[in-house]
C-alpha cells in the first residue's frame, strides 16, 4: 500500500517507518496515525520484517504532538472519531508482535510523548528533547506508559510539571536506552534493531507479550507464569531443531590436512 504522511524504507529485516511532515514539525494528523496503523498491521504479517524503526523526518522533531490545527476545525464527532483512532493506534503500537523501536530525531512534545513511550525502547541523540504537555492543558496521558521506562518518582515529576527533559537526563533515567551522535542515529538504530530481527520472531514475540501481561503482577506470579509458558503457549523450539547450527558442527568429522 502507498502512504503519503509517511515513509517506509527496508535495510534486510528492519523497516524503517518516517514521520513524513517536517514542515509542520510531524505533527500527527488522523491521517498520519491511521497510515501508521495500517502499515504496522501489514508489518505483523510479513515475515521478512523482524523489527521496525520509527523516526521523523528533518532534523529538528520526532513529532510536535496532535495537529492542533486539525482538532480545532473538526466537529465533535470527528474529534470523538480522532481520539478513538488515536487510542487504538497507540495501544497497537506498544502490543505489536514486531518490536517497535524509536529514534527520537529531535523533539518529542505532547502526543509524540505519548507515541514514543508506547514503543518498545528509544534511542537518541543530542538533539532528542521530551515534554509531556498535558498537564499543561488540564488534560493527562503517559501515565500508563512512563512509569515503566523511568519508574514512578520520576514519571510523576514529569508528568506533573511538564517541563522539558533534554538528551543527558533522558538518557540518565532510562527514557533514552542508547545517546549517539546525531549523525549516527538512524544507522546505530537500524543496528540495534537487525540485532533484534535476526532473532526467531515467534521467540520476540513471546518475550514482548509475557512482559507486557505481567506488568504489575507479584515477582513470584511473574516467575510461576514464565515456566508455564516454557511448557504451554510459549513452547518454543526443541534442543535439535534450536541448536541445529551448533549441532551440525559438533557433528562434522575433522578435516584431514
């Protein structure tokens, strides 16, 4: 399928997803997101999609948040429409079976907070700057999310204030999992996650879903459900299938010089 708010470029089995509005700071318009949406979904279906990335495009933003200006000109019902599509975008984003890594390019304000906590990790650079603006307009978001990247004494320090959090602390609390160069995001990135992709989908998959279902739950349940998975619907492959490679080699008579 063709988009036109983004654009998707493929290095072996990492898709890499750009936020296409540099001119409007890549504002996420109703449009963008469900093109985003649409394009995950076929992700989770192609097999030679491992992991994606999602930048934005120029050199100054990720993403400015929600298209204020769209907003303001719909009706109700198509504001009510676009914070529907925008939930289940969002939850789609952070459950998808293909993990799902950000390069935070620039900055990151207000919904493309929201986008960026729902991936999987974030790397950036020193031009990469988060403000979770909702508060700042009686509103609130990240809270579900945040929490499990930074902790909650931190989370609630920046959600209640909404001040802005540049690359050296973001890095420094667990916002950012890797701070590289500007220069080097995109291919530092693409490293990480072909580092991801050359893994067994299904075996990423699992580990993505245990870790989300478990959030919350006592250690002990978390410890108890991880065996019955190894023995039930997180089976993976058996010691001869797995370690084929390995085997094989073991397997090989020595060379004769």
């Amino acid at each position: 399928m063709s988009f036109e708010m983004i654009k998707i470029d493929q290095v072996d089995r990492v898709a890499i997803v750009t936020l296409n509005r540099p001119e409007v700071l890549n504002a996420l318009s109703l449009q963008l997101v469900r093109e985003l949406d649409e394009f995950v979904t076929e992700a989770e279906e192609d097999d030679g999609i491992g992991a994606i990335v999602l930048t934005g495009a120029g050199d100054r933003a990720f993403s400015a948040g929600a298209d204020i200006h769209e907003n303001r000109e719909n009706s109700d019902e198509q504001r009510a429409a676009g914070a529907a599509a925008r939930a289940e975008y969002t939850w789609h984003l952070a459950v998808s079976s293909k993990p799902v890594i950000g390069a935070i390019n620039g900055l990151c304000y207000g919904g493309g907070t929201v986008m960026a906590t729902s991936l999987d990790f974030l790397m950036g650079s020193e031009k990469s700057s988060f403000r979770f603006l909702a508060v700042n307009y009686g509103q609130l978001n990240a809270t579900w999310s945040l929490p499990t990247m930074v902790g909650w004494p931190k989370a609630k320090e920046l959600l209640y204030s909404g001040r802005e959090v540049f690359a050296d602390e973001a890095y420094h609390i667990g916002l950012l999992n890797h701070l590289v160069p500007s220069g080097e995001l995109i291919d530092r990135t693409v490293e990480v996650a072909a580092g991801i992709a050359k893994n067994r989908a299904e075996g990423v998959a699992n580990i993505k879903s245990l870790l989300i279902e478990q959030t919350g739950e006592a250690l002990e349940t978390q410890f108890q459900t991880e065996i019955e998975g190894r023995r039930g619907r997180f089976k993976g492959l058996s010691v001869e299938d797995g370690f084929k490679d390995f085997l094989d080699r073991k397997g090989r008579k020595p060379r004769v010089s």
